[in-house]
C-alpha cells in the first residue's frame, strides 16, 4: 500500500457513503438513532452532492500534488479526525445516540487517520 492508494480508498469511501445516503437515506438515518423527514431528504441530496465533488478532488488530489503528496496526507490526518471529534461531541451533548453504526464510523475515520501519519511520514 502507498500514499496515492490511501488517497484514492478514501474518495471510494465518500462516493460509497453519498450513494447510500442517496439510495436509503431512511435507513442511514435510521442506523444512526435519528428519524427521517422530507427536509432531511432534500438536505441529503445537497450533502451527498458535495460529498461526491470531494471525493472527485481527493482522487486527483494524488496526481496533482505529485511528489508533494505526503505534505497533503500529513493535512489529511487532521481532515480524518474532524468527524470523529464532530461526532463525539454530540454524542457527549445527547444529540446523537452511541449506535454500532456510529462506533463503526468512527473506527472508519481513525484507520484513514492512521494510514494518512503512516503513508505520508515515509
């Protein structure tokens, strides 16, 4: 595994991620303790647009960047630990529940966090 894969494994993961909440935002929702409404549907479709534009950008992030990568990768451990701070924050306030599905994205953003440090210090 190198630094350019680790780039492109995340962008597959921010385009898998929008096209389930696309396809079953209700049962994203739902996975995470929290209800579905029309208003959250027409959210989703925004945020899965974004999602998707920066999933295109971190894909080409690698040919860009060249031999400058790891200078980006170093970024991208920040970047990877931001929803997991985001997360346990509202946990920690009761807004959000502690489900499996949370525990397990959680885990999903450390491993990233953790091969973004591995990959961009060799």
């Amino acid at each position: 595994m190198n630094l350019k894969l680790v780039f492109r494994i995340f962008a597959g993961f921010g385009v898998l991620f929008a096209v389930v909440g696309l396809l079953s935002p209700e049962a994203m929702m739902d996975s995470f303790g929290m209800e579905y409404n029309e208003a959250v549907g027409l959210m989703f479709t925004f945020t899965a647009m974004i999602q998707l534009m920066f999933a295109f950008v971190v894909w080409k992030l690698p040919d860009w960047a060249g031999d400058n990568l790891a200078k980006v990768g170093s970024t991208f451990v920040f970047l990877s630990l931001v929803p997991v701070a985001l997360n346990v924050y509202h946990v920690a306030k009761g807004t959000l529940p502690a489900t499996g599905a949370f525990y397990g994205e959680q885990v999903v953003w450390l491993i990233f966090a953790g091969l973004f440090y591995t990959y961009s210090k060799k």
